[in-house]
C-alpha cells in the first residue's frame, strides 16, 4: 500500500482547470517531486493535499484511508507535515519558541489538558522539547536556538521552516520549494538535509522544486505537470529526457 495516493483528482477555479485528472501514489520511504512551469498546478496540489480545497473529482486516500472527509486543522494530527514556499514563521520570535508554537497548534488537547490538569501537561510538555531538541540537533540549529528569526539569514530560516514542520514528527513532509532564493551552496546543503529526512529520520517528502539538479540528486521519482496536467512521470532521468517535458518548458 503506497502512503499518499492521488486518484483522478481534479479542481477547477472558474474556468481553469488547475489540477486536471491527476493520478500518483508516493510509496513509504521514498523522495517525490512535481515539476512544471508556473501554473501547472503544483501548488494546487499540495493544497489538495493540506484540505484547503475539495477536488470535484477524484480521491486522496493517506495511509490507505481518504481524507476527503478530514478538516484541514487535522492534516498534521494524521502525519502530514508541509512547508511554505513564502517563510510562514514568527518574525519576533526566536528558533525554539517557533518550533514550540508549530508543535502546540497540532497537540493532542483533552478534557485533562484542557483543565490544566499538571502531571499530564508536564509530561506533554516534555514530550514536546524532546522532539524539538531532536530536530534543533538534526538540522545543526543549536547555534540559533535562542536567536530571532526577524535577525537571520533567509538560508537558515528556510531550515527553521523545514525544522517546524519536522517538529511535528510526521510521516509525510510536503516540502514546497525547499531551495528558492538559496545560493548553490545552500541548495547543497538542503539536499543533504532531504536525504537525511528520508534515510535517518524516515519521513516520506513530496516536494515542490524549480531546481532540476536538486530534483535530480534526491528525488526517486519526478511527476512532470502542465497546465495541470500529468505530462511525464518516472525517474528523474526518465523525465527529464522525456519530449513532452522538454517541449513544455521551452514553451512552444
Ligand atoms: P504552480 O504552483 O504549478 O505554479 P498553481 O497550482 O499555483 O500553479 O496554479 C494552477 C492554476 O490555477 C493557475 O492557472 C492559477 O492561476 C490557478 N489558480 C491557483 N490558485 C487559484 C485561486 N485561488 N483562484 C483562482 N485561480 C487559481
Ligand atoms: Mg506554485
């Protein structure tokens, strides 16, 4: 059974077809990405995905269960994590305390909790710091701990971003556009904290990703998209050498 399928889905805005009867599974354990010009329908997708939009056709089932049904404040709960392609963090708060607030808006409340019950709140509590430490470690934040993000370069924020999605130890990590804006170095360096995602933390990662040698050096396998349509799937090798991909990003 894959982790995440898509099947036939399809989502309309007006008379543009964003996503048009799009269908991928990305199995357990494995990097996937989507590709394709602007407007092919990438973003739509993880939108799709995170339940801001209902398909008008077509099924997402995680974990072999669809999530049609499932409000979008409980798409973290399931283990679906996402990042921004705009930074989405708190400016005038420091590394920690984002990674904490990421954590708490997907905490497990009940009646105890909600009561201020202490032994158990201290224990939540806990739990919570140690799968943050966890990720400050992972991702080599100790020196920004206790920094603000409003002082930080944009390259560590992108890593903080990732790191609050990570907090929330998830299965499934939607990563949308990792390296924008980075320089080729930073670019290096997100493609080895993909890896590692994958082989050390095992975490499923669909990304989002204009930069082809990134996609080329992570992903297992490529969904080429235009006009949300699927144009090319399969390695990156595959895809990349493939007529249609070539044919729609010279744009003719
Ligand atoms: P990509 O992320 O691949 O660049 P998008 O998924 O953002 O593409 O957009 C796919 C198509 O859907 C585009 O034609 C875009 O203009 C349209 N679109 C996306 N979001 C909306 C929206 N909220 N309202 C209307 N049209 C939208
Ligand atoms: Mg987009």
């Amino acid at each position: 059974m894959s982790l995440l399928e898509l099947e036939n889905v399809t989502l309309r805005f007006g008379g543009v077809t964003a996503v048009n009867k799009v269908s991928f599974n990305v199995e357990e354990g494995e990097v996937f990405a989507l590709v394709g010009p602007n407007g092919a329908g990438k973003s739509t997708i993880f939108n799709l995905i995170s339940r801001i939009y209902n398909p008008v056709e077509g099924d997402i089932r995680f974990d072999g269960k669809s999530i049609l049904q499932t409000p979008p404040h409980q798409i973290a709960r399931l283990g679906i994590a996402r990042t921004f392609q705009n930074i989405e963090l708190f400016e005038q708060a420091t590394v920690m305390q984002n990674l904490l607030v990421g954590r708490h808006r997907h905490r497990q409340s009940n009646m105890w909790t909600e009561l201020g019950f202490t032994p158990f709140v201290r224990a939540e509590e806990r739990r919570h710091r140690e799968a943050i430490e966890k990720v400050i470690d992972f991702l080599d934040l100790q020196a920004y701990r206790d920094k603000y993000i409003a002082g930080l370069p944009y390259g560590v924020r992108k890593v903080v971003e990732m790191g609050r999605a990570l907090a929330i130890e998830p299965r499934l990590l939607l990563l949308d556009e990792p390296a924008s804006g980075l320089s080729v170095e930073e670019t290096q360096d997100v493609a080895f904290w993909v890896e590692d995602i994958k082989k050390q933390m095992g975490v499923t990662v669909l990304m989002v990703e204009h930069d082809m040698h990134l996609v080329s050096a992570v992903s297992d396998r490529v969904l080429a998209l235009a006009d949300g349509k699927m144009l090319s799937l399969g390695t990156p090798h595959e895809v990349q050498n493939d007529p249609k991909v070539i044919e729609a990003y010279i744009g003719v």
